[in-house]
C-alpha cells in the first residue's frame, strides 16, 4: 500500500516546523532585564536521561530503567563593553567559595540559598512561546574563558557558562 505524501502534506505536518533561533534564555537573581537576556546567543533545551540497571539472567541481560539524571548545562553568553553579566555571574559563582577566603557562604551549606532557576523557552514562528524547560536548583560550575587574540576580527567576544541543576519542569 502506497502512501499519498507529497511535499505539501509534508509541509503541512509540522506547520512550518520550529527554528533553533528562536528563544529567549531567562536568567537568575536579578539578570533579567532585556539587554541581559539578549546576551544569551546560544542554549539547548536540556537533555533528559535515565540510567540503565543491567540485570544478568540465565545467560542474558535485562535492562530496565534506572534513575533520573541531568547533565550539566552550557550556554554562550556575548560579553558586553561593561561586563556586567559576566560580573554578575562571577560573583554569584564565588558565593559558592570565595577564592581569597576559600570559605562558603553559611546560608549555602545544606539549603538552597544561592540556588536558583533558568527558563529556556523556544518560540514559534510568531514569537510567541512553544515550549519552556525550568532548570531548577541551578547554580554556576564553570564562568568560562574569555578567548582574546590579534588575529581575531569582525566578531565579538563569547564566553561559556555552566551551570548544574538537580531537576527539570515543563510546560
């Protein structure tokens, strides 16, 4: 039995489909304004994963599912003239444990103090929201390098931040 599918029910079958920018990126403790959010210039929707248990029976594995687990998170952030969202970021970072003192804030130890959420949200064509992820318990692991060079012209300075999260939710 054939099928009836031409490139017009195709396309109708996703509704033009979905772009991968188009999104907005909504940042923590206080890094929400406009300007911050559009800093953002690259992200992804979370991968989700459960571990697999590998079960050894009469010469075989079963496998069934294992726990939850979340990756790290990275996104690219474009560096502005004042670097006030890589300030930001850095200072939220070393509430974590402060490089001169090497001490940790008293209200982080066993508590989520300083822990936050980020919301990625991908847009539809319109611009209105598709799908959101909230990443929450979030906290910065790594406030990446900033790559400096003579020879690097026509572009703008990035750096990478990543951040750890114990769970997700959608909507």
């Amino acid at each position: 039995m054939a099928h009836d599918m031409d490139i017009a029910t195709f396309k109708a079958a996703f509704d033009g489909g979905t772009r991968p920018n188009r999104f907005t990126i909504t940042l923590p403790r206080g890094m929400t304004d406009d300007k911050k959010k559009i800093m953002v210039k690259a992200a992804s929707i979370p991968a989700e994963s459960i571990g697999i248990l590998q079960v050894p029976f009469r010469g075989r594995v079963a496998k069934l599912p294992g726990d939850r687990a979340y990756a790290e998170w990275t996104c690219t952030i474009l560096d502005d003239t004042e670097k006030n969202l890589r300030n930001e970021l850095v200072k939220w970072h070393r509430e974590f444990n402060d490089h001169e003192t090497n001490r940790v804030g008293k209200d982080i130890l066993g508590g989520s103090a300083g822990l936050s959420e980020i919301t990625v949200t991908q847009l539809d064509m319109q611009g209105a929201p598709h799908t959101s992820v909230t990443m929450q318990q979030v906290w910065p692991v790594d406030v990446g390098a900033i790559d400096l060079s003579y020879d690097k012209a026509d572009t703008l300075v990035e750096f990478a931040v990543t951040f750890a999260y114990d769970y997700i939710s959608t909507s």
